[in-house]
C-alpha cells in the first residue's frame, strides 16, 4: 500500500465528504497527500499487487474558505480556517464540494460501481472506465481546480498512456459514465 503516512492507515469509509466538518477531520488528523496552495487537500492512496492496481483513493478536498496566505506566517492552515470559519464571513466561506476517484472491485455492489467518480454527496457516484494513476490524478487536479486560478504554480506531470485495462462493469455502460482512452 502506497498511502499518507500516519500512524495506522485510516477506515475512511465512514468520513463524508458532504460537510465542512470532513475537511477538518482530515487536516486535523494529516490524512492527505498533499496541501495546495489554497488549502486545498489532495489523498492519494493505492493498494498494488503483483504490479498491478488493485485499489485506490484519489480524493481532492477544496479549502472552505478563502484566506490571505499571510495568515500562514502566524498560524497552522487548521487555526487559519477555523477562524476564518468562526468569522462567519460570507465573503469568504465558498460552497464547494470535494470530488473523489475510487477503485475497489471488493466492494462492488448495485449502486457501487468498482470503478467511480464521487462528488458532492457520497452516494452520487459515476461509474469511470478506468483506474487513474497518480500524474494523470493530479494533471487533472491542476487542470481544472488549481491552474485555473489566478497565482498558482503549474504542475508538469505526464499522463499516463493508458493506466489500466477497461474496468467498467457491463450494467454501468448503459448509465451516464465517464470514460477516456490515451490511445496511441
């Protein structure tokens, strides 16, 4: 398993992406991969057998809130959105919701396709054609959550060209879906 580090791999099953308070929990806690400029949490995990992905998370978490990077110099980003959450501040509290990669053939049932797309809710989940590796994950990140803002630092990662085999599931074909191919 390729994941966070802390001390004992999290059962995050169970910590919604649909509130403000999820947020919170995984900065609090260090469970990301990465912290974008904005406060935004970037997860990456992957469990990988015999070279091939047998299950991942790919989760980015936009920050809550808006906030001057100064604020950073004095305070920890947790102490930073909790006050700037505290302050009630419409202006500066942003409606936005998490969007989330997984692969997991295990637990694959009706209306949880191994292969999805989650955003905004946790049951809204899309059925996706493919596992994503980690530079086609976050070129997509960058692509449209973090370049798209003005000062941010572009990344330059390759995309993969094609990561894995089809992993769709035949009843998920006839649903709205999300599917590429990297074709040569």
């Amino acid at each position: 398993m390729v994941s966070w580090q802390c001390p004992e791999p999290p059962d995050l099953s169970n910590v919604s992406m649909e509130d403000i308070r999820s947020y919170l929990f995984f900065l609090q806690n260090d469970h990301f991969s990465i912290v974008c400029q904005d406060g935004a949490l970037v997860q990456m995990s992957f469990k990988i057998h015999r070279g091939e992905i047998v299950h991942h998370r790919l989760c980015y978490l936009p920050c809550p809130v808006e906030f001057d990077p100064a604020e950073l110099i004095e305070d920890d980003l947790y102490t930073v959105v909790e006050r700037n959450l505290g302050a009630a501040n419409l202006d500066l509290l942003k409606y936005r919701g998490g969007l989330r990669f997984d692969f997991d053939p295990g637990a694959a049932r009706l209306g949880h396709p191994s292969s999805h797309m989650t955003f905004n809710y946790d049951n809204v989940r899309v059925p996706v054609g493919r596992t994503l590796d980690a530079g086609t994950f976050l070129t997509f990140v960058d692509e449209h959550f973090v370049a798209s803002r003005e000062g941010q630092i572009r990344l330059n990662l390759p995309i993969a060209a094609d990561p894995t085999k089809d992993v769709m599931a035949v009843d998920d074909r006839i649903k709205p879906h999300l599917s590429w191919f990297n074709g040569v």
